[in-house]
C-alpha cells in the first residue's frame, strides 16, 4: 500500500478506537469537570494530561524547526514555555488554598467584577479559536499541499473524528485518550530518536555542540518565553481547566512534574531538527528527516502529530463548551456542551482556508496577553477595578506593536530573529506592571 493509504488508516483508524474506548458522559460533572466514579484525576493521570494536552502539533512542529535553525538551543528556547506551568501550578495552588477560588472566573469576578471576566472570556475564546486551525494545519501538510484537496481533506476529516469522541465524553474523554495519546507519543518518540542516534556520523556530541548561545542564534526567543511564561498560562484553560480539578496538592505536584517533563519532551523533539541541520536539509525539520529515513519512519512522525494535535484539539473542544456552559454560566447542559464543542470546530476551521501562519498563534497571542501578568503574578494585592483594564490594554497595545511591527528600533539591544519578540515583551511587561499599580499609589 502507498504512504498516502497508511496515513489515511493512521488518521481514521485510531480516531475510532479512540471513539469506542472513550468513556460516555452521562452527567455534567463527567463531562465538564472529568469526574469518574466520583473521583478526581490522580498525580499521574493528571501529570500526562498535561503534558500531552500542551505538546501540540504546532509546538512539536516548531520545536523540530527551531532545532533546524538554532540547533539545540533553538529547543531550550521553545522548552522555556513549559516554566508556565510552575507559574500556573505555584499560583493557582496559592489561589485555590489561601484565596478559596475555585476558578479563574471567580477570581477575576470577585476582585475585577464582572466586567473583567467577560473581557478575559473574549481573550480565551479567541485562544481557543486558533488551537483549531493552527493544530489542523499541521496534520493536513502531511498529506499533502496548502491549499490541495488532500490537505483540506485530511483536516475536515480529522477535525470531524475528534469531535465525535470529543463529544461523546467531554473532558472525561479528553483526559482519558490523554493518557492514550501520551503512552503512544513517548513511544512513537523514543523510535525516532533510536534510528537517528543508530546513524554512525550523528551523536549526542553533536546534539550538544550545535548551535550557538548567543541572543541572535536563539536565547531571544528563550528569554521571551520566560516572560511570556507568567501571563502565558492563564490565557490557555486547557491547562488552566485542568487546574481545578483535583486536590491543589494532587495539582501542584501534577503541574510541577508537567514542567519537568514537558521541557524534556520539546527538547529531545528538537533533536530531530539538529539531525537535520547537520545532514544540510531544508523546510519542515520533521518531514525532511522522515522521508530520509524511509516510509516507516515518516508514518511514526505522522503519526506522533497525529497524537499531539488530536489531544490538544479534544481539549479545545472541552475547554470552549465550558467555558460557555460552566464560566459564562450560560446553559449547564449536556446537549448544549455537545453542541457548543460542533460550533467551534466549524468557526476554527474556517482559517484553514484563509492560509493563516502557525507560529503566530503562539507567539504573538502570547505578546498580546502579558497584562495578565500582573493580575495572576499579584493576585493577593488589593488595587482598583481600573488596574486590571489598564494593564490588559496596555499589553493588547504591544502585541499590536509586534504584529505590524511598529515597535522602535532603538529600544531593541539584541541582533537576530526575535529581538523584536523579546524586546516588546521586555517593555511591555515592564509597563504593564506599572499601569496595573499607578491607580492604586493614586489612590494613596
């Protein structure tokens, strides 16, 4: 059988037994808080949950690229996200024991008003939105062109699969095949990894030796993550979702073992792209080096993206129809879960056909919310309502700046690619921070 048949097999064959594995939500709580015989996730199903849900198609995808054009310091560099979950993790455990909030909305309700939740709301939702799209393209370059009909066949196909399992159980489900996805992602990577250190001429050595750390070859990207790590998670309630759930013990330790090795996982995925800087080859990291390695190894990277999106797109699915039935309070149903989670697949998709960028989903989006940074970082300190307006605005304003690249050259004081990333992040969060506390020494 030809490649294109056994990604098809891939694509349909474990979305179905993903479908007949899934649990069946039969009551809100199963399908909205993944409550399973009246028990919360455990530290380990918790933990891969995590891990998974956040090592996207796009991230892996990146990561591979990153690696290609910075060697392994381009994969540090991604990896520093994953200090977002510490944050989350250290913060939110804080929130939930000291403050006794049992959710972001709550927290922003009590201490912003109304008001404020609903224009975070609008933030997430537009997050949730790009998860969508920025997922789905991935899978569909595997099976062909941008803009061919195999592409945007694979990606109606595989967006319709999810959902249906997705639909079936909620975040019952999504946890659940979270653990499958997981099992079959450390695996998948492991035999990757194995045939490219099998190559005489390649070894860790040469992993380690790549790249250069220097600000233009990729530590601007790696400070910018840092930054963006502390307003970065609260935007995203796939993982935020997931952070009240459980005990806040059982979470603390989840989210702190989830930075650990999510890290790891992103780094060793980056590997792929310094083997493939070292063989000269160029455009998709991942791609390039799976079609080297022959058409065993090319459908174990299919299928690893696969995994990854798949579990980041269930999640999606989940965290939109709560966001909805739960947080906005607006109809606490099942059926309205099930069908608020068919009502965003067909909006995420719709950019598919608009050819949007994919590394612009993170990156930017991660730009535009670091007046969040403030609003989490102290959450504990008592300002005016106004606080948390100004430093939303203000963030929203330097996003805007990177994106039609307006920001002035002479406050960026690194060369290379992402200066500007790092340098509007710097200011930005520097001025976020004091906008957030003027309205308070004001009121002095």
């Amino acid at each position: 059988m030809s490649t294109e048949i056994w990604q098809w097999i891939l694509v349909v064959g474990s979305s179905l037994i993903l479908f007949l594995l899934s649990p069946f939500a039969k009551t809100t709580d199963q399908f909205f808080k993944a409550v399973h015989k009246k028990k919360a996730p455990n530290t380990l199903v918790l933990t891969g949950s995590l891990i998974i849900s956040w090592i996207f198609a796009k991230s892996i995808t990146n990561a591979a690229n990153l690696g290609l054009d910075f060697g392994i310091v381009g994969g540090v560099a991604y990896a520093g996200y994953y200090l977002s979950f510490t944050v989350a993790g250290l913060l939110i455990y804080k929130m939930r024991t000291v403050g006794g909030f049992e959710s972001i909305h709550q927290f922003l309700t009590t201490k912003f008003g109304k008001g404020a939740m609903a224009l975070f709301s609008i933030l997430i939702a537009i997050r949730l939105f790009n998860e969508v799209w920025s997922n789905t393209m991935v899978i569909g370059s595997y099976f062909g062109k941008t803009g061919s009909n195999n592409y945007y066949l694979a990606i109606i196909v595989f967006t319709l699969l999810t959902l249906a399992y997705a639909i079936k159980g909620g975040l019952s489900s999504s946890i659940f095949t979270d653990i499958i996805q997981m099992v079959l992602f450390a695996i998948l990577l492991l035999v990757i990894l194995w045939n490219i250190f099998s190559i005489e001429d390649f070894s860790a050595t040469d992993v380690v030796t790549s790249g250069s750390w220097t600000f233009e070859l990729g530590l601007n990207l790696f400070f910018a993550a840092i930054i963006q790590s502390f307003s970065y998670p609260f935007h995203d309630p796939v993982l935020t979702d997931r952070a009240f759930i459980s005990s806040p013990k059982v979470t603390r330790k989840s989210f702190l073992w989830a930075s650990l090795l999510g890290a790891i996982c992103i780094m060793l995925f980056s590997v792929i792209g310094v083997y493939a800087q070292t063989q000269g080859f160029k455009g998709q990291a991942a791609v390039e080096v799976g079609k080297a390695f022959g058409v065993i190894i090319l459908l174990v990277i299919n299928f690893i993206m696969i995994t990854s999106a798949a579990s980041t797109l269930d999640s999606t699915f989940s965290s939109f129809s709560k966001l909805l039935a739960i947080d906005l309070g607006m109809v606490k149903d099942l059926t309205f879960g099930r069908v608020s989670m068919a009502a965003i697949a067909i909006l995420g998709t719709l950019p598919v056909f608009l050819d949007a960028e994919i590394l612009s989903a993170t990156t930017i989006s991660g730009t535009m919310v670091i007046g969040l940074t403030p609003v989490f970082l102290f959450w504990n300190i008592k300002v005016p309502k106004i606080s948390f307006y100004l430093s939303i605005f203000c963030g929203l304003i330097f996003g805007f700046l990177l994106v039609f690249k307006a920001f002035p050259e002479a406050l960026i004081f690194t060369e290379g690619k992402y200066a500007d990333l790092l340098w509007v992040n710097v200011w930005g969060i520097i001025s976020c921070i004091t906008v957030y506390f003027i309205p308070k020494w004001l009121s002095k």
